[in-house]
C-alpha cells in the first residue's frame, strides 16, 4: 500500500491546498494512505478534512526544516512527498535523503513551466524526482533537468459530486450577483472586471459583485471601487475554505485569477451549472469553450464585456443553457481519475526504483 505526504508550508488556503485536497481523496479510495503536511491550527489544516493532518512549522532554513522534516517522513513511512514550487522542494528533498527512503513528486503549477534554479538541480540530486505537470504541452516546454527521474501528467481536476448538494448563499431579490474569482497576480483583469460592473450600474442594472480569492492590495482595490462609485455593491470575501455556496448563488462567475487558483475556480463554477466568463488568456480558458460552456472576455475591454454580460441577463433561457452544458462537461470528464491513476503509477515506479536501488 502506497504511502503519500503532500507538503503544503504555507499556511493559507488556496488553489494549491485545494488540490491536494482532491488528489489526496482519490488516492486514498484507491487504497493509498494520504496526508497533508501544513501549519498546524492553520486554514490549511481546517480546509484538509478528509485526509491525515501533520502539524509542521516550515521555518524557512531548509538544512534544519529538513533535517526536522525527515523525523516526519520516518514516523509516517513516506513512499513519496509531493511539493509544489522551488525552496520547499529543497527541504523535502533533503528530507528524503535524511530518511534513507522515499522520492519526491515536484508539481508544477497549472499552466506553468517548473522553475529550475539551482536550488532544483540540487534537489533533483539529493532525492528520487519526478516533475508533475498539468498537461503535456507544459511538459514539453519545460527546461531540461539532469537526473530527473521523469515527468507524469495529472490534468487539474476536481470531483464534481459534492457540488451537486450545495445549498446556494441567500442573495438579494431583485439583483444579479457576479462572482469575481481573483489571485495576486490578476490587478489588470481584477481592474477591469470592477470597470465592468460600474458600467452595467451605470446603465441601470442592479447588479452586485463579489470578490472571491486574495488580490494583490486588498486597500487598492477599495480604492479603486470607491473611485468607480460602486461602494455596498462589492464585497471583498477572501479566500474561504468552502466557496460553493457563493459561487452556487452567482448568476455568472468571472475568473480572472490564473494556474491553480483559477482552474479550480472555473471547474467548481462549471460543475455548479454557474455560467463561466474567463479573462481570455488565463489557464482557466482550456476548460471553456466559447458560447457553449462559457464565455471568454478580454482583459482590458470593459465595455464590450458589459455588454456581453448585458445580453445574458437579458436572456435567463441561455445562461441558463450555457451553465448546463457547462455542468454536463465537467460531469463527464474523468480528468480527477486520470490523475489519480498517474499519481498511483509514478508511486509504484518510485518503489520499483527503490528496490533495484
């Protein structure tokens, strides 16, 4: 039986944490033993119900974090670690190599290439590692590493029956609600997602947006609402540990956010029956097609968004339609299984190696 840890040193929730979560809990119906290595008392910790929590302070010296991190790997008998991004990926492996045993899968973000600084090539050498990558194409384009053991592709993806028995958050009557999905790095579409409201206000329509993920400036973005008059009309939700019902109570959401954050935002959208709109150029777009199961917009144009937005409202039949046929895609992928069947593959091919080693 495969024993797997997911190393998340950061103590906020977020597209990452919420992957592990989904990959955590398809391993384990196939039989895999699962835990997650966080802060504990963290949301992490609180967001990661469902699976083993081990409580770990990640202090940012990666020899004793380490050294520290390897006690852990013993205790729990790892086959493998997996680790997202470049110091963490340093401490887990020489971890591994503290334990004497186990190998590291290094996930690289959704739509991005791996980073591989110095720090990389010598993880790479101090323990066993396999890249995981979100798609082929990322695979390919990604810089060669010596001694790297492989690269494993595992689609981001989520199981959408849960979502199912969502209740939606109440909302006003006589009001639209647009969800707004952001991250850091999003101030440019963000920006112009507020633009667009302030237009449709502007025009008349009753329309209130919600601001779901964490922005780069919490105090700009007020700002820049405040200027745009729209006031009571936005709330700024942060990142909460279960989303569903908001997004559920959302007559459209608009992603905005990229990688993780925004592919597992889009997906939980779909999967709701809520009508997507991505910010073209944003991972979240390959879930999407145009006018079928969701709508691409421009980053800058808020005109011609409202008035894509304007034309939905107008007519409930068709974002009503698009919602469902969003939900019938994401229904019928198997993108979650997939992956899990890539994650189980590489662990008995770290094992194998193991053993002739």
């Amino acid at each position: 039986m495969s024993r797997l840890i997911f190393y998340h040193p950061l103590p906020d929730w977020g597209g990452l944490a919420r992957v592990y979560v989904e990959l955590g809990k398809a391993l384990a119906g196939r039989g895999a033993t699962v835990a997650v290595v966080c802060p504990g008392g963290s949301s992490v910790a609180e967001g990661c119900r469902g699976l083993d929590v081990i409580p770990f302070d990640d202090r940012g010296a990666w020899l004793s974090d380490g050294n520290r991190l390897a006690g852990v790997l013993r205790e729990f008998s790892a086959d493998a670690v997996c680790v997202a991004h470049d110091d963490p990926h340093l401490t887990v492996a020489w971890a591994v190599r503290r334990s004497g045993r186990g190998a590291v899968l290094r996930r690289v973000p959704t739509g991005a290439e791996a980073e591989v600084s110095l720090g990389t090539r010598l993880a790479v050498r101090l323990a066993p590692t396999w890249f995981v990558h979100t798609s082929a194409a990322e695979a390919k384009a990604s810089e060669p590493v010596s001694r790297l053991r492989g690269r494993v592709i595992a689609d981001l993806a989520i199981d959408p029956s849960p979502l199912e028995r969502v209740i939606a958050a109440p909302t006003p009557i006589g009001t639209s609600t647009l969800v707004v999905v952001t991250d850091p790095y999003a101030q440019r579409a963000t920006a112009a997602a507020l633009r667009t409201v302030a237009t449709l206000r502007g025009r008349g329509h009753p329309v209130r947006a919600i601001l779901v993920g964490t922005p780069h400036d919490v105090n700009e973005v007020r700002v820049h609402a405040t200027a745009l008059g729209l006031g009571d009309a936005l709330t700024i939700l942060g990142d909460p540990i279960d989303r569903a019902p908001v997004l559920a109570a959302a007559d459209a959401v608009w992603i905005t956010a990229d990688r993780d954050d925004g592919g597992i935002a889009v997906l939980d959208a779909m999967a709701l029956g809520r009508t997507p709109i991505v910010t073209r150029g944003v991972m979240a777009e390959r879930f999407v097609t145009h006018d079928q199961t969701g709508i691409v917009v421009d980053r800058d144009d808020a005109l011609s968004t409202a008035a894509v937005i304007t034309l939905l409202q107008a007519d409930a039949s068709l974002l009503e339609q698009i919602g469902h046929a969003a939900q019938l895609s994401i229904r019928a992928r198997r993108g979650l299984s997939a992956s899990a069947d890539a994650f189980m593959a590489v662990l008995n091919e770290a094992a194998t190696a193991r053993v002739a080693a």
